[in-house]
C-alpha cells in the first residue's frame, strides 16, 4: 500500500496561512507539525471516523427498515455533535418526500410528507448530490422557517440514501439524510461533507444485508408451508382442510402472532363467500355463507378502493391491514364485539386471485398489535393461500369421490335387476318394475355427473320437500343393501310428515343423506338389526331422523357432531348442514344410534 505523503504544493500552503495569522514557523518546524498531525491527530479521527462507520455496518439486520434508517440518522447526530436527523425516502407514485423517521424522534409538528419539487429533499435526490445550508434562514428552498428557529436549529445538511433494487419486483429507493445543527452561519468542511456521504453510502450495504435475510426467512417459511402441505397432501387416506391447517399454521407463529386463521371462498354469484376452512376449526363455522355487502367482504372481493390508510385500515390491492378493530370503518358492529371478546387487536386480508379475480380470501386474526407488515410477510401469506386453495381443491375432489360410491352402486343394481327381467322375457308384466329401475338409472347417473361438476360449480339453490329426498335416498341405500348382501338389516319407514319445504342445492342435502345413510347401514352388527328414517316439523324447522341398530360410546359423540370421525362422510356431512344453516344432533342409548338432521323451514313454492 502506497504511503500518505503531503506535496510541496500544501506544505507551502500551510505555511502562508500560519504567516497570515502571525505564525513563522521554519519549513523543518511546518514538516514536524505536519508529521505530528498526520501520525497522531490523524490516527484517531481516522479511528473515530472508521468506529462510527463499523456502528452501522452492524445495526441488526432484524429491525425493520425504518428503525435501520433511524439508527443510522443516530449514528451521523452522535458523530457530528449534531442537534437532531431526519429521514424522507421519496415516493414517485405521490410526487412527495414521505417522512421516515428521526433521531431523536420528533412526533409532534413534524410533517408526513413534503413536496419533491422546489425542496431542499427533492433537489438531493434529483442530484444524488449533498446540499449544505450555513443559514436556514436564509434559505430559499427550506420553507417552514419558523419552526426550526423555535426548535434551536439554523443549519443542515442534506445526504441522499441510495438503495438499488434488491430483485425485479422491487424499485430503488431514493431519499435524504437531513442533518441538523444550531450553529448559524455555519462553514461546512470538505472533511465533514466526505464523512457525512461516508455514513449515508453505508446504509444501502445494512439494508442489502436486512433484504437477503428477509429472502431467506422467506424461502425458509415457503419451504416449510410445501413440506407441510406435501406431507398431508402425500397421504393416502385423502385430504381435510381441518388437518392441513393445523399442520401448516402453527409454522408460522413466529411470523404473526396469530390467534385464528380462515380461509372463505367466493361464491358462483359473486354475492356470497363461505367460510371452508379455519384454525382452530372448533372456533370457527365452517360452511357459514356471508354477504359480500358487508364493507370489508366488500373490499377483499371486488377491489375497488380506494387504496391508501383510512385511519385503522390499511387498504392495498395485495391486503387490507385493520389496525385498531374497534375504530374500523369497514367492519360492522357483530364482528367488533366479537373480536373484541377474543382480544383481537389486529386482522389481516389477503385476497387470492385467479386470472386477477378474487375467488378466496385469507383471514388472519392476532392479540399482538400489528401496525403494519413487510412485502415479504405479505407474500408469504399469499403462497400458502394459494397452497391451501389447492389442498381445498383435492379435499372436494375426495369428498367427490368418496359420494360417488352410493350412486355407483345403486346404479349397478338396478342395472342387474333390469337385465334379469329383460333376460326373463315377460318384461311387460313387469313394467312397474322397468319403469322404477330405468328412473333410478337416469337419476342416479345424473347425480354422479352433477357430483363430478360441483368441482366447477354448485349449480342453483332449489324449494324441495326433504321427505321426499328422504325417501328416495333410503330407496337406493336399500339396493345397496341388496348389492352388499345385507340381508339381516331390516328396513323400516316410520312416520313421514310432508311436504317440509327446504331451500338448498338439491345435491347438498342427498349427499348428507346418503353419508348418514350409509353410516348407518355400516354400524349396524353383522348379526343384523334395523335401519329406519322418520321425518316431521318442529317448530320452525324441518327434521329427518335416521336410527340404526348399534350405540356410539360417549367420548366419541363429541367428535361425530363436530365432523372429526376417521371417515369422510360425517366430514362431509357436519359441513354441508352447517352450510345450508341447519344443525345435526346425535342421540345413543338402549342399542340405537339416531342421527337428527336440522333444517330451516321455508315458505312453499
């Protein structure tokens, strides 16, 4: 490394400034004032300098942005004996200099945002380049004169912060270092200038360091949603939305201090969303419907703005942030109270789109009071909703399936019963018969293509009498009876109060008769017993009974209300009634089960 040396040129220099100001010195004298400078003055501001830069290089990588910013405007007052710093980053999307925080930190009459033109922050990140003030007060382009003479501050300098783009969806980040002092008049030295510049270029190093950290939590966190997702997805006795999230939530406890999470879906009209999923499932109502008029359903689903911070929420394209529930303009009084009682402090939206459409959306709901997230939060929760609407997907894909099997088999009997009688010859003696077979034939054979195109749709909500569902699925569970060879199981109708006018998809209520049905028929002992059905008005409510020969044990009654059997029909079952607003009661005494399904009344069509 090349030594230091002064030239001729300054040590001539030197020497005429110390003749001005009555100092002769010889030129040996000049040189051992220079050697003594350069070997002791110059070592420790030199030192100084190099552990005030090494003080920011190692601010913690873990604070947000903002408090690095702060640090960093720490550093630079500490160092320059200065009165105060503050930071503006720009913001092209307003025109504006948004106020980023300050050392020591001044929130009262401090101003949010500044213009960008015709002001002293704006002119340095048009330039890039310090700009120095001796006298604020004289200073045409610093305007609110007034404060800083009450504050104690008559001069500043001015740095710019630069932090190129950290990958292709970020944007530089351009803004100023205000450094200020209560000299006036003051003469700012090229030494201070190049220090200042020094601490100003060195946050672009902290924060690139802060950025890949965040790009590791980030991947490490994705990592961990697909190993766990996979994990559940991988297994063969297929998928629940309940097992999933409470695989996958608890991973992310430490990114959000969560208390509850859900998972809704927009429905084909686009008026309505449901709720599919949530943790923990007890807590939620899963299958509940709401309307999309509500202002926050309203604002996740069809993105209208506008965008920006309205006081408690946080409005944005990507999310909305509601800071204070309780002071919130989009959430109505009923979901208030409620959060209020779950000591909720803070909820987040995080709408989930296809082709730019939102079709779900994921609710996050903490007692830790969040005022804000970074992009890399926000982008985690947005690939593990896309990761759960996929598990969500293969979940009705295998409740699909696993209903398929009913309709199958009725179909195959009546199609063997049909060909027995057309093998036999005398097939118009027995036309009832026909008839009866090629009806189930045609129903059920559409029923199965209707199951397989609820993946694209539900169709369209009907009026029907659910007696006579009733008894037309406890017809074809008979045949699969016939088809199992059950031939100890006796089949019995009781009392069938109709017509009991339901509304819902024609599809729901046959799948969770079928379901019960078939569950049923399977707890029924190999010795045999009795399956019947029973249907009445109660109230205002409709009422189909199912009773089966065999008991369910106490501590398992809990678990078959709430859908959490080893199966998927009462799965399956819980969350349909729960959706067409309707409730399930189980009774098991004296050697009989009886499921009892609850559903609203309506007026006849």
């Amino acid at each position: 490394m090349n030594e230091f040396r002064i030239d001729q040129e300054l040590i001539d220099s030197i020497t005429t400034h110390l003749k001005e100001k009555g100092c002769y010195l010889s030129l040996a004298e000049v040189t051992t004032v220079i050697d003594v400078i350069r070997e002791e003055v110059l070592y420790q501001y030199v030192e100084h300098l190099v552990d005030q830069v090494e003080a920011i290089l190692e601010i913690s990588p873990h604070l947000s942005e903002q408090e690095i910013l702060e640090s960093v405007a720490k550093n630079v007052v500490e160092y320059f004996e200065a009165k105060a710093a503050t930071l503006r980053i720009y913001d092209p999307g307003k025109g504006e200099m948004i106020s980023y925080g300050s050392y020591p930190r001044m929130t009262e009459d401090r101003e949010g945002a500044i213009p960008f033109e015709d002001t002293i922050a704006g002119e340095v990140v048009k330039t890039q380049e310090s700009y120095f003030v001796p006298n604020i007060l004289e200073e045409e382009k610093y305007k609110n004169k007034q404060k800083a003479e009450k504050q104690g501050i008559y001069s500043l300098m001015a740095l710019p912060i630069s932090i190129p783009r950290f990958s292709l969806k970020d944007v530089d980040t351009e803004g100023v270092l205000q450094v200020y002092f209560e000299e006036k008049d003051k003469v700012f030295t090229p030494l201070e200038a190049k220090a200042g510049e020094l601490f100003s270029r060195r946050v672009s190093h902290v924060i690139a360091r802060k950025r890949i950290m965040d790009l590791q939590k980030l991947n490490l966190s994705k990592d961990k949603i697909v190993e766990k997702i996979f994990l559940k997805l991988g297994k063969r006795e297929g998928v629940k939305m309940k097992e999933v999230f409470d695989l996958v939530i608890p991973e992310l406890l430490d990114l959000m201090r969560i208390q509850r999470c859900s998972l809704f879906s927009v429905m084909e009209d686009r008026q309505h969303v449901m709720l599919e999923a949530g943790y923990p499932e007890i807590e939620h109502g899963i299958g509940e419907i709401f309307s999309v008029d509500l202002p926050y359903i309203h604002a996740i689903v069809h993105q209208t703005g506008p965008f920006g911070e309205f006081g408690s929420d946080r409005v944005y394209p990507s999310y909305i942030m509601i800071t204070n529930p309780q002071e919130s303009r989009l959430l109505p009084p009923d979901l208030k109270r409620f959060l209020e009682s779950q000591h909720i402090n803070s909820v987040l939206y995080i709408p989930l789109k296809v082709n730019n459409v939102v079709n779900f959306f994921l609710v996050f709901d903490a007692q830790a009071k969040h005022k804000r997230f970074t992009d890399e939060d926000i982008e985690v929760f947005t690939f593990l909703g896309k990761e759960l609407t996929k598990g969500l997907r293969l979940e009705k894909m295998d409740d699909i399936l696993h209903d398929f099997k009913n309709p199958a088999i009725a179909v195959a009997g009546f199609a063997k019963r049909l060909q027995k009688i057309l093998k036999e010859g005398d097939y118009l003696s027995k036309k009832e018969k026909v008839d009866q077979a090629l009806d189930v034939l045609i129903k059920e054979t559409s029923r199965i293509q209707e199951l397989a195109l609820t993946l694209h749709g539900e169709g369209r909500e009907e009026i029907i009498d659910l007696t006579d569902r009733l008894k037309k699925r406890f017809l074809i569970n008979g045949e699969a009876i016939q088809e199992l060879k059950r031939e100890k199981i006796h089949l019995r109708q009781r009392t069938l109060e109709t017509p009991l006018w339901i509304q819902c998809f024609p599809l729901h209520i046959e799948r969770v008769l079928d379901n019960l049905l078939n569950n049923a028929t399977n707890a029924i002992p190999e010795k045999g017993g009795e399956l019947s059905i029973r249907s009445y008005r109660k109230d205002s409510w409709a009422v189909a009974e199912i009773t089966n020969t065999g008991a369910i044990p106490e501590e398992e009654r809990g678990r078959f209300l709430h859908g959490d059997s080893r199966g998927r029909g009462i799965h399956i079952t819980t969350r349909l009634i729960r959706r067409m607003g309707g409730q399930m009661e189980l009774e098991s005494e004296k050697g009989q089960t009886t499921f009892r399904v609850i559903l609203p009344l309506v007026a006849q069509p």
